[in-house]
C-alpha cells in the first residue's frame, strides 16, 4: 500500500466512518497538523486518505494514529466487501430505529409521546455526538458539533417529539447521500472490475485453467470468443477482433493478428488466438491506467482547496448567528433551526461530487482526466496550441516524389537518404525507411549518427557524409544551395508537404553538395477541422500551430484545418518557448502533441493533452489529459465537459450559499419550523450531489 516517491513517501489509507465531506475535512486538517507529513488529502466519496510525508521525520504510525483518535477505522485492503453488516448499514439500522420510536411515540398516549421521542432522539444523537465531542477534544469544530448542540438544545427545552424527527431526518439524508454518492463511485468501478478472472495458458503443452494472477511473463495464452484478455501481449497463433471500447471508447472491434499486440481487459469478439504474456499484474496498461484513474479522483481542484478553508468560517459564524438571533428574539427553537440550517455540509459536498463525476464520465469515454486541478484548468483553457506532425496530422507521413540534381537518381538519393535516418525515431525516417524498403534498396549501418532534434541528421559512411534536414541545417552544416528550386519549394510547401534536402559528399576532402529533394506528405486529420471549430465553440479564444517545419507547409496545413496563428521552424525549446509566452499573457494555456520533439511544451502549458496513448507510457504517464483512442474528437468533448463540471460546481456554490443566507433570513423571523429546517438542509445535500450526478450523463458522442 505504501508507494516510493522520490524521498518523498505515500500513504494510501482506505478510511472508514466518514459520515460526510466535513469529517472528511477534519482528518484532512489534523493529518496536516503534524509535522513531517507534506501533503494529505482526504477523499470522502472514495474514503480514502492519501498521505505524502517525510519518512525520516513522521512514522506511519503516527499518521494512522491521527486517524484513528477521533474514532474513524483504517481498512487495510481497500475491498467494499469486507465492510461488516452493522457498518454498511449503520445508517440505515439507526434510521429504522429511530423511525420505530416515533411512530411507538405517534401511537402512545400523551405521558409516553415525549418518553419515546426522547429515546429515539438519544439514538440519533448517540453517534453524532461522540464524533462532536472527539472533535472538540482536537481543538476544532464541525457540523456535528452543531447538530449536536441544536439536538441537545431542543431537548432541553423540551422539544422531544422535533428533535426525535429532526435526527431522523438528518440521518435518512446522509443515508440518501452515502446511496447516491455510491453510484458516482460506480462509475469507476465498473471500469475497474473488467479484469478477468480466469486465463487459460499453455505450460508444457497441456492446456490448464488458472487463476489470473497466476499467469506469468511468457506463459502462452489462449483466448476463446468473448473471452477477457487476461495480459498485455502479442499474437503468436490465430487471430481475432478486439474490442477495446471500454477503454479508447472506440466501438468498433479491431482485427488482430500475428505480431500484434493486444492489451489486458479488452475483450475477444470473435477468433481465437494464442498469445504470450508480455506483461502481467500491476506492469500491464490497464493496472496502470487504473492506478492513474484512482490517483486522479484523490487530487483536490484548487477551487476546492479555497472552498474548504471557507467551509472552516462556516461553522463559527453559523453558531454565532444563532447565539445573535437567541438575544436578539428570545426564541430558542429560532436559534436551533438556524444551526441546522446553516450547516455547510452542502456546500462542502458540491465541488468533490462534481469533479468524480466529471472523471469518471470522461474515463467511460477512454479519456484519462489527471485530477480536479486538471478538470478545473481544463475548464478554464482559452488558448490552445497544437504540434502539427502526428497531432493535427495523421503522423504517418510518406514519400510522395523525389527529386534528384547532377548524376544522382532517384534511388540513389533515397538510398542516401535512408542510410542516415536509420537511427532516427522521426516520423519523416520511418517514411523514408518504409519507401526504401518498398523500393529493396539495401542500408548499410553507417558509423555514426548525429541527430539533431527539429533539425536533421547527419551520417557518416565509409568516408563519405550524407547530410539531411531542412534548410537552415544545411545552411548550419555550411552546405550552400545553389540550384534554384524555389519553384519547386513553393509549389510542393503550398501543398502542405515537406521538403527534405539531402547532401552527399563522396570523400572528406570535398564539402557535400545537394543532391537530391525528398517531398513528404502526411495528410491532416479529416477531424482536425470539426474540432478545431468545435473548441473555438466552447470558448477557446487563440488557437495556433506550433511546428518545426518550415512556414509554406505549416500555412498549408494550418490553413486546411482552419487555423489562422502559425508559429513554423521552431526548435523544441522554443515551442516550449511559445507555450510560456503564451502563458505569461495571461491565458489558460492547452497544448496537444504526440510527445516527439515537443515534450517540453506539453509540460510548459497549463494542461497538456496527448492522444493515442494505449500502450505508449511515456505518453500516459507525462499528459494531464490523455486520450486513450487516436480520435481527436476527444479534446473538444473533454473540454465542454469540463467547462460543464465548472458550471455546476459554480451553480452548486451560489446555490448552497443563496439557500443558506435565505433560510437564515425566514428562520430569523420565526417563519421555518426546526423539522422543515432539517428537510430544508438534507435536501439541498441532495439537490448538489443530483446537480453534480448530471455529469455522468454529459454527451460525449461525437
Ligand atoms: P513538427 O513540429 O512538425 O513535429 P519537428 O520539430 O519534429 O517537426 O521537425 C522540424 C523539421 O526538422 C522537420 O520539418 C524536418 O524538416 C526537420 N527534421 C527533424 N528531424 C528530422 C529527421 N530525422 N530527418 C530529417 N529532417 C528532420
Ligand atoms: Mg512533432
């Protein structure tokens, strides 16, 4: 459970007893508190606690023990199923209870009426006073220090019969809450239960059925129709037509065959194939995805943070307001309901449910949100930059017409060319290499290599230099141009392709000389437009393309998908560059590239964004939004579900707030009675966490 961090360590505690966001609160407060522990978020919807401490300054222990003093309960395996019977249904045993002393109340005769209102009042009150009064022992309030109070008052002064209901009331909404809150947990936990159970392998030829986690690197998987991947692997035998909807949101079934990989709790449509296990358990894409998910529901949005240090006044000046009206009026069933009513566990309710929901519907849809702060920054953006090679553009360039000068031809100056990006990872090497192949032309290893990011390479074979790059590297290599291909330049560049400029020289006495041109075309994205158009929609103000390709093509391309900010020959540094420039004018800045050669940039904007990352880790690990599927469609989606999830979290606030300031007004004037009071607080509970449920309904299709 404890994880390394770099120095640095976390503890994940699952933490139990947490009746509402305002307990959640308060452990939050005094894990804080304690010195050596650098950062600690407490999660009410996942109860859970997540720790970062200094290990040679605090020990587990201790933190557990701040949990524990006040009286709540640490699982040790985060399994729902464990939970006793008593405690799953605590709330709603003491919900019955209380209910069958009011109704022994409503039946007797006068005398007994108050006697068994009280009993039943005494129930309710039992469990929220011993939290009350922990927290009083820890120097702080909460609201259960209010209810306690408001409960204690009205019988005092005799109220029975209220007080009984309006325990009642409080803790039928909490179990109401703790129900609804449950489905938002849900839809998580539908995507995570997807694992399969049972995998049937091959060892020493015989064929066995065994438990999942038993199943190894490099044991031979056999995969039947409609069965579950059980491990990240590749095909050996066979084929068949993958699903992987649940996690790219791509609906359609994708064939697989020899070679290729197939990755843990897809589902096998139809064929069977035998498959060796490449990574198993915890190493698999979907192990890490899931940790990913349930780190980013732990993550607090900042709004939250400002919010919770408001909600902290709240209870203070709540119970001065009903000390206030108490003098000013002499009612004390006034000052009751105004504790009741100016609770603020509504308004602590409405940021969590909204940002859970908000996740967990774009998880759904194969898009990993990294958190609140994320989904919040998200819901902000109103500038985004995009790379061009394989974000806006397929990334699958290729060779579409080579030009050759002097006595070289055609294949020669591809030969050339391929020699010197064999070791380039380069969208434009693997064109190269690919149209090389097609062609048999045979590429020797030269000696060496430089490869220059956003630039070109630069080879060595035998004496000879090939040299091949853009313009301004072979300007940088000393290599003039003296052919005049301007026309070609501009014709080809209009078109929206590249122009690669390869120079050979045959031995190290003579400078190399062009000798050929490369014309490489990766078309756009047919999606490209739509959602170029679709983020302006929802409020994206400035978009541009960020490239290290020359101007001409950069306009091409940027003109074909409807962007009008170009920024072209830019080195990665300077993309990142941009991205801060961008940022330091004020804007919520979003970045989306494919992570070759814009790395920086992605982490330089506020939220960066990478596409296609099932499999590709670096990818998954590195963006703050990652779309699982190659479907740009995605950014525009996320982005109005974000902007969605901030509305509703602002509407939730104004809400809570206006209602609470209204119905202190009316209660002030003697107008709400203590049992609607209590109605009154428990249903906007209710109404918050209904508001923020929406959100698992948002429209994510294109
Ligand atoms: P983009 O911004 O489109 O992703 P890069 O920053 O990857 O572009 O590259 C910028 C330019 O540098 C390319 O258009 C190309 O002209 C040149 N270049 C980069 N890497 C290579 C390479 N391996 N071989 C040839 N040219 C390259
Ligand atoms: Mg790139």
């Amino acid at each position: 459970m404890d994880k390394e961090v770099k120095g640095k360590t976390k503890l994940v505690m699952s933490v139990e007893g947490m009746h509402c966001a305002d307990c959640a609160l308060n452990i939050e407060r005094s894990i804080q508190h304690l010195s050596g522990v650098l950062e600690a978020t407490v999660d009410y919807i996942n109860q859970r606690a997540v720790v970062d401490y200094d290990p040679y300054r605090i020990e587990v222990d201790q933190i557990k023990r701040a949990v524990l003093k006040p009286g709540y309960l640490i699982r040790e395996t985060p399994v729902l199923k464990t939970r006793s019977f008593f405690l799953r249904y605590r709330h709603l045993l003491m919900v019955g209870g209380i209910g069958l002393f009011l109704l022994f109340a409503w039946l007797s005769p006068q005398p007994f009426k108050g006697f068994f209102a009280f009993l039943g009042a005494i129930l309710g009150l039992f469990p929220i006073l011993r939290n009350a009064i922990k927290t009083l022992l820890s120097f702080d309030v909460n609201t259960n220090v209010l209810v306690s109070i408001a409960v204690i008052a009205a019988l005092f002064i005799g109220a029975y019969v209220e007080g009984a209901i309006v325990v009642w009331i409080l803790l039928l909404g909490e179990a109401l809450e703790g129900l609804t809150v449950a489905k938002t947990r849900k839809a998580f936990s539908t995507l995570m239960d997807l694992a399969p159970e049972k995998a049937t392998v091959r060892r020493d030829g015989k064929e066995m059925e065994i438990p999942v986690r038993e199943v190894v690197r490099g044991d031979c998987v056999i995969i039947k129709p409609g069965e579950r991947i059980p491990a990240d692997g590749i095909i050996q035998k066979g084929k068949g037509a993958v699903s992987e909807a649940f996690l790219t949101g791509e609906s359609i079934p994708i064939e697989k065959e020899v070679g290729d990989k197939v990755y843990t709790a897809t589902v096998n449509d139809s064929g069977t194939f035998e498959m060796e296990a490449v990574k198993v358990g915890e190493e698999t894409t979907f192990a890490r995805v899931k940790r990913l998910i349930q780190d980013a529901q732990s993550k607090k949005a900042p709004i939250q943070r400002t919010i919770d240090r408001f909600a902290r006044l709240f209870v203070p000046l709540s119970l001065l307001t009903a000390i206030l009206v108490f003098f000013l009026t002499g009612e004390m069933r006034r000052a009751i309901t105004i504790l009741i009513v100016a609770c603020p566990c509504a308004f602590v309710l409405g940021t969590p449910t909204a940002v859970i929901a908000g996740i967990g519907r774009a998880a759904r849809k194969g898009i990993l949100i990294k958190g609140g702060p994320i989904l919040e920054g998200c819901g902000r953006l109103n500038a985004f930059l995009f790379d061009k090679t394989g974000t806006l553009t397929h990334g699958n360039p290729r060779v579409v017409k080579i030009h050759s000068f002097d006595h070289y031809n055609e294949a020669e100056v591809l030969r050339l060319a391929g020699m010197a990006e064999l070791r380039s990872e380069h969208p434009f090497a693997r064109a190269i290499l690919s149209r090389a192949r097609e062609d048999n032309l045979d590429l020797p290893l030269a000696e060496s290599y430089e490869i220059k990011k956003g630039k070109g390479v630069t080879a060595t074979y035998d004496g000879e230099l090939i040299v091949i790059g853009n313009p301004n590297y072979l300007k940088e290599k000393g290599i003039t141009i003296e052919k005049d291909i301007k026309g070609v330049m501009e014709k080809e560049e209009g078109e929206g392709r590249t122009l690669l400029f390869v120079a050979h020289s045959n031995s190290s006495s003579e400078g190399p000389k062009l000798c050929g041109l490369l014309s490489i075309f990766d078309p756009p994205r047919e999606d490209a437009r739509k959602m170029i158009n679709e983020i302006q929609g929802a409020g994206v103000r400035r978009i541009a393309l960020l490239t290290g390709d020359r101007p001409g093509t950069a306009r091409a391309v940027a003109k074909s998908v409807g962007i009008e900010e170009v920024y072209s020959e830019l080195l990665p540094e300077e993309k990142m560059e941009r991205v801060k420039s961008f940022r330091r004018a004020g804007y919520t800045v979003g970045m989306m590239g494919d992570g070759v050669n814009d790395g920086p940039a992605l982490a330089a904007a506020d939220i960066g964004f990478a596409m296609g990352v099932y499999g590709t880790e670096v990818a998954l690990e590195t963006a703050d939004i990652a779309l699982m599927s190659d479907d740009l469609g995605g950014v525009s989606r996320v982005i109005g579900l974000s902007r969605k999830a901030l509305s509703i979290i602002h509407q939730n606030l104004f809400f809570t707030i206006g209602l609470s300031i209204l119905l202190v007004v009316i209660t002030s004037f003697g107008l709400l009675p203590m049992v609607g009071g209590a109605v009154m607080h428990e249903a906007s509970s209710l109404v918050v966490i209904l508001n923020s449920m929406r959100l698992l309904r948002y429209g994510m299709e294109s």
